[in-house]
C-alpha cells in the first residue's frame, strides 16, 4: 500500500487526503495547529461558533459546477441551503441598488433590466460567464476585458462588486481567467451550509478515518528528510517522524520550501522564482454578534461600495474602509432573526506592516486603535444599509492579515495566496509538481484560490500523481 503524508490541513489537504485515502493509499494528515481545517475552520466565542473563512459557496445545484466533485468528497450529504434565487447579492453603490438572481440567463436579464443601454456588451458577458476554460483568458486582463465590452463604470462595479472579497480586484495583474471562475458558478447558483465551517471539515476527516487514515492536530512540519534525490520523512516539532512514498503540501509554496532548506535537487533558480512571488491582500473581518431579535436574517449578502469603486479598494495605510461585504452565517438563525454578521473588508498586508513582529495577544495600543478605527468606519458603511445596527450591537471581533498569519501561517496574511498575473502566466501559476519529484503542491496558491478553485486544484494534484 502507498503512503502519503499531506501537511496541512486546510481544504486542500483534507480533499488530496480523501481522495487519495478512498483510491487505496494509507494516508496520514499533519496539522501544526492545535484545530483542523485552515480557513474553513471555525471557533468559539462566548456562546456563538464563527467562521473564519466559509461564508457561502458556488455551483452546487445538479450538474453545477462543483456538484459532481462534492459528490464524490461526501460534501452534499451537508444541509446546504440555497441563498434567494431572485437576490442572492444585493449591491449598494453611491448611486443605486441592485440584486443579483441566480442562473446565468436570469442574471443578464436583470443587468439589462438596470441597464438597457449595455445589452450588446452583457450579451457578450453571457458568453464568458459560460466560457471559462480558454487558454487566452490567462493571458488576457480581467479589468481591460470587461471595460472593453462594458462602457458604463457604474455596471463594471456591480458586475465585480461580489467578486470583491472573493479575489485580490487588482487591475494591473488580475487575470480574466481567475475573475470569471470566481464569479460564474455563484452565479448557477450559491449556497450556504446550515452550520459552521467545522462540519464541512469533520466530514472530510470523519470520512479519511473511515477508509483508513490518519489526522493529526498540533503536529508541525519543521523538516522534511530528502534522502538519494527524494523525500523521505516529514519531521515534527515533537521529534516524531512520519515515513512515506509521497508527501503533499497544502502549506504556503514559500513555506514548503523552507522545510527543505538543505536540498540537493531543489536548485536556487526555483527557490528564487517562489520567492519572487507577489501574494495576495488579506482581509479585515469584523464579526457581530447581535441582541435577539433585533436584525432579521437576509438569506442574501449585501456589499456596500464607497466613492472609489470596486477594483483596488483595499485598505491601505489610511486606514480608510471603502467597500465592505456584509454576510449573515445560517448556522446561529432563531426564528427568522440572525444572531452574528460577519463583515469582510480587503486589506493590504502595508496597512499592517509596522506590527508584524507583534504577536498574537500581545499586540501594541496603536494597532487595537488601528483595528477600532476600522471597525467603526465598517459598521457606519454596514448600518447604513440595515438601519438600527449598530445599536443592535452586543460584542464584536476582529482580525487582520497579522492574525491570518499568524495562525493560518499564510505569509503577510494573504487571503488568495499567490497574485497570478495575466502578463506573464507561466511565471505565477504554479505547478503542483516540484523538482523533488514525490513531493507535490496543493492549495490556493496554485490554480486557483477560493472553495471552487482549491477544490479543482485538489483534482490537478492527483492528476499530476497520475492517479486518476
């Protein structure tokens, strides 16, 4: 029987380790946190579970987009929940509002319902929403595509609005490739799991134990023994070695790396190109918990955008909040009323740089200040949509890319890992496979980010192994 060892487990490592475990390989998880799950994880407050990083998900509904993949992982067997299918996105901008439907053709009809003199250019927008394996999409802007066939701004900001806190809106290197597979299979459908984020990942692991592998928490990676040109043992922190015939990392590439710092077959040439990689903006999250019976749960997420638009709209070292996501978690709804709201707002890892040698509950004054001042700016946007909010109040919590760091071990608390760049795609996508040739990649740094990309990325490691 083949053994694997995958480090790591988030998303991607729990799906390799699955479908490997269910293919017949005696597979073992190491996980260097003392909770399993990565971004999906979710943990306890008071009395109330929040979601660090699964709010809803794309293309679950028959023959959808990830249906057949969720299928085959146990995932649709979860109480998944359909979001409105008239207004699954509500979008307020300083000069309308507007509501998403599901189903592509619904979805360009409503557009052209707002906005009649762009139907030429939302027809051809059905064609990419529709089209999203094309070899030129990597290599073509996402930002000067959609203004090449959209002359309106107002309708390039509510075609991305959703987009916003689902990838990195850059317009100098966002490829059109990752902004339509991140965008398209919500619009089939979008869903919500009725329950936090830990149940998506006991699924997996129960379902790993059951075919015969093993998970382990509080188990980090220090060092992986490269032995005649492969590897052979991951060490632990503990002194524990685990022996294998391939090993898988869902960890961060550049961290990957470093966990071979000694090898004969890793050349410098490729340790300078992972180290030359841009990442991705992290995220400021504010999460509310609120007094019973005081806001009613929308079954719907609403993003507020500011005077500048969507694209580039991270924070920055102004501090100043311009566009935010408001999602209400399924998991905690009684009798019709939410009792948390999670707010998600993008946020450059510049606008916490001072503090990344702080550490996680024994950061200075200035960078709580910091993160009252951001919170406060994201209620005002919040509640001037859902009037009474921030009376509503009872607790609040909040994190930055310093606290994505610092326990997803994500460098500079990137949310999407790598930037991928249209320029100059065989540089920034990156492969599942490295020079040690049984030791392999997976994760959000590799093809794609998000729930559905890391889910496609799982399949392209496999398919890499040569295991089908």
């Amino acid at each position: 029987m083949t053994k694997a060892v995958i480090i790591g487990s988030g998303l991607g490592g729990l799906e390799v380790a699955l479908l490997l475990a269910k293919r017949g390989y005696q597979v073992t998880v190491l996980e260097k946190q003392r909770h399993l799950g990565g971004c999906m994880q979710s943990y306890r407050r008071g009395n109330i579970m929040l979601d660090t990083g699964l709010h809803y998900v794309g293309g679950l509904e028959k023959d959808g987009t990830l249906y057949s993949q969720f299928q085959e992982l146990g995932l649709m067997t979860l109480p998944w929940k359909r979001m409105d299918i008239d207004a699954f996105e509500e979008i307020h901008t300083p000069n309308g509002k507007y509501f998403w439907p599901q189903g592509i053709d619904n979805f360009i009809h409503a557009m052209q319902q707002y906005f009649p003199d762009q139907r030429e250019g939302l027809e051809k927008y059905r064609i990419l929403l529709k089209c999203t394996d094309e070899e030129w999409m990597q290599q073509t802007s996402a930002w000067d595509y959609i203004n090449s066939i959209i002359s309106n701004p107002e309708l390039v900001d509510v075609l991305s609005a959703p987009a916003m806190c689902k990838m990195e809106l850059r317009r100098l290197t966002l490829p059109l490739f990752t902004f339509v597979h991140g965008t398209s299979a919500f619009i089939e459908s979008s869903w919500r799991l009725g329950g936090d984020g830990n149940m998506l990942v006991e699924c997996l692991v129960r379902q790993i134990r059951q075919y015969g592998g093993k998970v382990y928490a509080n188990k980090e990676v220090c060092r992986l023994v490269e032995t005649d040109g492969k590897v052979t043992a991951a060490i632990c922190q503990d002194k524990t070695c685990y022996e294998a015939d391939v090993f898988i990392s869902n960890v961060h590439p550049a961290v990957t790396l470093r966990l071979l710092d000694d090898s004969q077959v890793i050349k410098k040439i490729f340790r300078r190109r992972l180290a030359s990689q841009e990442n991705t903006v992290g995220m400021f999250t504010l999460q509310l918990q609120v007094k019973p019976e005081s806001v009613l749960y929308l079954n719907r997420n609403i993003l507020v955008i500011g005077q500048h638009g969507v694209w580039d709209n991270a924070i920055e070292e102004d501090y100043v909040v311009k566009g935010i996501m408001i999602s209400f978690p399924l998991a905690d709804v009684i009798d019709g009323f939410a009792t948390c709201i999670d707010i998600l707002a993008p946020m450059s890892w510049d606008a916490v740089k001072k503090w990344e040698n702080s550490q996680v509950f024994n950061r200075p004054d200035d960078y709580k200040e910091m993160k009252a001042c951001v919170a406060r700016q994201c209620i005002r946007m919040a509640t001037s949509v859902i009037p009474g909010l921030e009376d509503s109040i009872q607790c609040m919590y909040s994190s930055t890319p310093l606290t994505y760091r610092d326990y997803n071990a994500s460098p500079q608390g990137s949310a999407f890992g790598y930037r991928k760049d249209f320029r100059n795609p065989l540089m920034t996508v990156i492969s599942a496979r490295t020079p040690v040739h049984n030791l392999l990649l997976t994760g959000q740094s590799l093809m794609l980010h998000g729930l559905h990309g890391v889910t496609m990325t799982a399949e392209h490691t496999l398919k890499s192994m040569g295991v089908n």
